[in-house]
C-alpha cells in the first residue's frame, strides 16, 4: 500500500518536522518501499504472544531520595542558542 | 617496534617496566593520526593538548605505582558519548556545536584509570546507518581500501584502531554498530549484553537496544576494558544490579565440551560465497580446538528480525530525538517569528536525510491507527526471536554466524537504496533484539578486503565468547594483520 502525499505530511507534522516538496516525494516512494518489505510481519502468529519491550525484565527501580547537587546553571545554560538572563529564551507561545 | 601498533596488554607491560612512556606512546599515536588521517577521515574532534597533559600524568602515576591497565593507554571514544568540556557532535549538524556539561558514565570510569583522550571519532549521523556515510561531516575511508566503506554507524572507531591512530576505542552498537565496522576493518569489537554497562550519557538513539562496548585489536585487550567500564549504574535505569566478573581470567584456550550452534538462517541468499567459507573454515577451527559444533542449527524467525527492527529503533528513536527543539541546545533556526515553524525549520536544516527517514517511519509506526498494526506487532515477534535464542541456548553454549553478508562495501554503493543498506547489519540485528552479547573478531580475508565471525553468547555469558574469541585468536593471526597504509 503505497502512503499518500497527505499521509507523508501528517506523519512529518506529527513529528514537527519540516520537509521539502521534493523530500515529501522522496520520502513518500522510500517509506511505501519500506513499509511494503515490512509487511513480512504479519505472516507471524502472534495471537497468543505477549510484547516485548526490553529485552532485560527489570521492575520497579526505586532509590533512596538521597539531595545530590544538581549541575550549577551557567553550565546548563551555556549552550542555550538564546538565553535572556537566567532562561531559555523561546519564540511567543501564544500569537 | 612500532609503538602505535601496541596492543593494551603490550603497552602496558612496557609502560609499568619504564621501557616506554605514555607521552612517547601518546606522541607515537598522534604523529600516527597526522599522517594517516587525510586519507582515512576518522575524527571529528583531536584533543591534542588534553591527551599529553593525562599521558604525561599517567606517567606519574605509574611511578608512584598508582596505575591500573588502562593507565597511560591512549584512547578514542565514539562521538555520541558525552564527554564533560569536549565537542560531542553525533556527526550532526545539529549537535554540531554542542559542549556537553557532563561526562558519560563511560567516560567517567576511564577517567579513573588515568587514560590518554586523543579525540572523538566519527559515525553515522546520530548512529543511524552501516557505513560512516550517513555523518553529516564527512565519510570515513576503510584503511583496507580507501574507496570502500568501514562499516557503521562506529566506523571512525573501527578505522582510527584498523589505522593504528589509537591503542583501543569506544563504540555503540544498537543494530551492529561495534560488531559490523569491527568485521569490515579486521578488528575486534564486542557489544555487551544489555544493561551491563551504563547508557548514561550515550546520546539516545533506540533506548531499548543501544549498549557500548570496546573496539581492541585482540580479545584480551576487549576484555581489559570490559572490565574497566561495565558495571551497574544508578543513573541508568535499565542497567543491571550485578556484579561483574574479571573477564580475564576466562581467557583459556580450552574449548573442550563447549557446544557451538550454527544457525542456518543466517548464511542468507545474497551472501558472498567467500564469506561463508571464511567463515566455516573458522567454526572448523573451533572444532579441532575442542568446541563440539552442530552445523545444522535452527532459528526459523530470524527472517522476521529485520522488519521488527527497523520499526521498533525507528519508533524509538522518532521518541528521543524529539528533544531537539532548538530551545535548549543544538541547532536553532531563529529566522522566524512563530514557535511552530522555528521548531520544523530546525528540525528540518540540523537532520540528515537517514535521521528524517527514521523519525517519519517510527513516527508513522507509533501514530493513531498504525500503533497496533506495527509496533506492537513487531514487539510481539521480538519476544518470538527471543524464545527462539532462549531455546537454542538450551542447547548451546554459543552460536557462531557471519559479523555481515559481504566485505566491506564501495562509498555510494548503497547509499540510495536504504534497503540495501539496512540489509548489511542482517546478521547483527537479532542480537540486539534479544539484547544477548555478541563479538565480532577478524576470521579472514577476500581479495584482501576483511571478513568478520561474530560469536553470540546468552545474557550476560561475556566470559564464554571472551573465551571462544580468545582461543580462536590464539591459534589463528588474522588480527595480527594490519592495513598497508
């Protein structure tokens, strides 16, 4: 099933990511490819398979609420592209 | 003797008897990396002057008897670990110009060591790739043949130590990345099971699957800093509350009784026919070493493991680099006035296209609608995969299987086709998927081009294809070779 030019640009929106007409074409021929090769998973029974999602079964890590020193701010903020002070400073939320 | 050529376990020997010092060792490295980097490309960052100051501390501390067998060992470490004051780019443009203000629990205990830091190497953008091409810096050359490719996304690792630029290096492998730029360079790369050692500070690709480990030029020097860097960490939740033992003293070279599976599934179509007979001439090898070899085991599913691959580390990896917003750190696109298209032009000029293409199928994986149709699906048949592993190591002490389908590819050949490419990591991929540890070690040549035996072992059982590795090293030269360059 080859995905659409509509589906291409909802799944780039939905990871907020920009694209050019000509990687929106690209991209639409590569992922229908892809996905069509992918298929190859369904042919598997999985009816009565639980999902794995970490190959290690750990539970429920839990520590002591121990006061560590966090990372001093200047250094946090030293690779902010734009800073204002002590913050991050960002583009308007609201318009 | 040529002191850059040394393995760790040689080095230093001569360093603690006062034959050799580590800022000539140090110096031996670095003359190494300028005159052999304009052709292989590497390093991303050379930290010169940090690397003579530790090696001439080093040196001190080996005279007050203060050392341990990493002390004064120059080293380079893969570009996505975070190193505190140190460039750590991921080979992206959008994490180009980033410092991180912390070092990765790795590098934290190389530190305690008194190691000699000689740099950052080069990888596929955000270890995203097989080949060294996908960096968004430039492509690093294989010093077996300059115009192929070193494998990937570690490939500046695997071909800074197939170089000699380094004594050892640091890799992450998340679908084969030590292991298959370790086959293509000749040289020895372990991925160890997960949760042995920390990710803290690993710029995250697939969480679930990514693990470092060491790229040496033998299995004794892999094991030395094994032991130097695995071991529980509280900052990494999926790291593992056990101790870890001396891989040392597993290095015998006493096979008899171990049982060796060879699966069939994965001397696939499309493999070159040298290949597979370097390869069974090595399990031969084993054999007359002790090992009992079944040549007709069976893991039916591993032809599902590359499409649940590619849609569980894409989902993830749509998931962790979500972080790149241009706010914090990185790549910022500021020539707008709207919050939403800062975020999708920045996303947009600091991705490459391999890093694009695996957010946009992981995020159609995980999106409303697809979510049980492929990545629940596709972790149900992880947990299929890794039955079948859990079976055969009921019978098996460790499966023997080819490190990648071919040698070592030209630049641009696959480039293209990301089929193609992705099909080059077939026989390391359901290792990660299991998250069992696995070795790739040098097991011959074709027409001068390297061939990798990759040994997997069941969780935690490092010791035994340590042990595996070690005995085949010890009866064979293979990782004695070096590349004329």
């Amino acid at each position: 099933m080859k995905l659409s030019r509509e589906e291409v640009l909802h799944i780039a929106r939905l990871a907020r990511l920009g694209l050019t007409e000509a990687e929106v074409n690209k991209l639409r021929e590569q992922l229908s490819n892809l996905l069509e090769n992918f298929e190859i998973l369904q042919q598997v029974d999985t009816s009565s398979t639980p999902p794995t999602a970490h190959s290690i079964a750990l539970q429920n890590i839990v520590k002591d609420d121990e006061v560590a020193p966090s990372l001093p701010q200047d250094q946090i903020l030293a690779n902010a592209p734009r800073r204002d002070g002590e913050c991050f400073r960002v583009k308007a939320v609201l318009e | 003797m040529i002191t850059n050529q040394l393995t760790i376990h040689e080095a230093h020997k001569l360093l603690v008897s006062r034959q050799l010092s580590s800022v000539e060792l140090t110096r031996a490295c670095l003359e190494r990396i300028r005159q052999v980097e304009p052709k292989v490309h590497a390093l991303v960052t050379i930290t010169e002057e940090l690397a003579l100051s530790q090696a001439q501390k080093a040196d001190e501390l080996i005279a007050a008897g203060d050392n341990n067998t990493l002390t004064g060992i120059p080293v380079l470490i893969k570009d996505n670990m975070c190193t505190k004051g140190i460039r750590t780019t991921c080979s992206s443009r959008m994490l180009e110009n980033f410092v991180p203000p912390y070092d990765a629990t790795v590098v934290e205990k190389l530190n305690e060591c008194g190691p000699v830091v000689l740099g950052k190497t080069n990888m596929d953008e955000f270890a995203m790739g097989s080949s060294t091409e996908h960096s968004a810096l430039f492509t690093t050359h294989n010093p077996w043949d300059l115009s192929r490719v070193p494998g990937g996304s570690s490939g500046g690792s695997a071909a800074a130590v197939a170089a000699s630029e380094t004594i050892y290096a640091l890799g992450s492998d998340t679908g084969g990345s030590i292991r298959q730029p370790a086959g293509f360079c000749s040289v020895t790369g372990l991925k160890p099971t997960y949760g042995r050692v920390s990710r803290y500070g690993l710029v995250a690709f697939a969480s679930s699957l990514d693990q470092i480990g060491p790229i040496t030029q033998d299995v004794a020097d892999c094991a030395l800093v094994l032991n130097a860097i695995a071991g529980y960490d509280s900052r990494d939740s999926t790291s593992v509350p056990e101790p870890t033992p001396d891989y040392t003293r597993c290095l015998t070279t006493d096979l008899n009784g171990l049982r060796i599976g060879v699966p069939g599934e994965y001397f696939v179509e499309g493999m070159q026919t040298e290949v597979e007979m370097a390869i069974r001439a090595a399990i031969s090898k084993l054999e007359e070493l002790g090992a009992r070899v079944e040549w007709e085991a069976s893991l039916p599913h591993t032809r599902y493991a590359l499409a649940a691959y590619y849609i569980i580390a894409p989902s993830e990896a749509s998931a962790n680099l979500a972080r790149y917003d241009g706010v914090k750190y990185g790549f910022s696109y500021q020539d707008t006035n709207s919050m939403w298209e800062a975020m999708e032009k920045t996303r947009q000029y600091g991705f490459g296209a391999e890093v694009k293409r695996r957010i946009m199928l992981g995020t159609h994986a995980l999106s409303a609608g697809y979510y049980d149709a492929w990545y629940v699906k596709a972790q149900k048949v992880r947990t299929i995969i890794r039955q079948e592993f859990d079976q055969a190591f009921d019978k098996f002490d460790a499966l023997i299987t080819p490190t990648s389908p071919t040698v070592p590819f030209k630049i641009g050949e696959k480039i293209d086709d990301p089929l193609q490419m992705y099909l080059s990591d077939v026989c390391t991929l359901p290792i990660n998927i299991a998250g069992l540890p696995a070795i790739s070690i040098p097991a011959g040549f074709a027409d001068g081009l390297p061939i990798g035996m990759q040994i997997i072992g069941k969780p935690f059982s490092e010791e035994t294809i340590l042990k595996i590795a070690h005995a085949y090293q010890q009866a064979t030269d293979w990782h004695k070779r070096r590349p004329e360059i």
